[in-house]
C-alpha cells in the first residue's frame, strides 16, 4: 500500500494566532518535527528524497522493452500479412518497407509500454 501524507495548512493574520494554533496541535499529540510554521520570508524545508525515487524510471523502461519487443512481433505479423495479400507497397521497395513496418511498430510499442509503466506509479 502506498503512504500518503496529507498535507493540511491555515493561514493567519498574525504570527500570535499561529503560533497559538501550533501549541495546541503540540498539545494534541502531533510531533513538532512533523509542524511547520511558515512566514513570507521563510522557505519551506526541502523533501528528503525517497529510497524507491527510482521505481517509477525502471517501470518506465522495463514496460518501453517490453511494448518495444510486442510492437516489433504486431509490425512482423502486419508485413506477413501484406506480403501474402501482394500488396504493391513492397515491389517498389522489397527491403526497406519491412524494415520500416518493423520500425515503426517497435516505436509505438516502445511510446505506448513507456507510458503504461510511467502512469503505474503516478
């Protein structure tokens, strides 16, 4: 399961008010480290970079191989398909029209299996 942390903020017009809302959030039990108070010429502490910061990049590349390898097998299939059929489009150019069939099915495949494994984890 997936931590999330929830994020609540307020806004006050004076630092008093704030500074009286975090004691009594202090008081109920939350942990300072955990409180933030923020002012106008504050900046907000940096985010401490997660251990798995790199899951989503090899879900990326590891489903890209993966629709490259399927969209090269559809791209074969879709040229023996129309060389059985005689279409006209390979006695113009018998070598490079399968090359490019299998071309451009591995870079749909690669597109289409890189944007699954990026939106798995998003």
């Amino acid at each position: 399961m997936n931590d999330y942390s929830h994020h609540v903020s307020g806004f006050f017009a004076h630092r008093e008010e704030a500074e009286d809302a975090l004691s009594r959030l202090l008081e109920r039990g939350l942990p300072r480290e955990r409180l933030h108070l923020l002012d106008a010429d504050s900046t907000p502490p940096a985010p401490a970079p997660k251990s798995d910061s790199n899951e989503v990049l090899t879900n990326v590349l590891v489903d890209g191989a993966i629709g490259t390898a399927v969209g090269t097998g559809v791209g074969a299939l879709a040229q023996v398909a129309l060389v059985t059929a005689s279409v006209s489009l390979f006695v113009a150019s018998p070598l490079v029209a399968p090359l490019a069939m299998l071309g451009w099915g591995a870079s749909l495949g690669a597109l289409v299996g890189a944007a699954a494994g990026g939106s798995n984890e998003c």
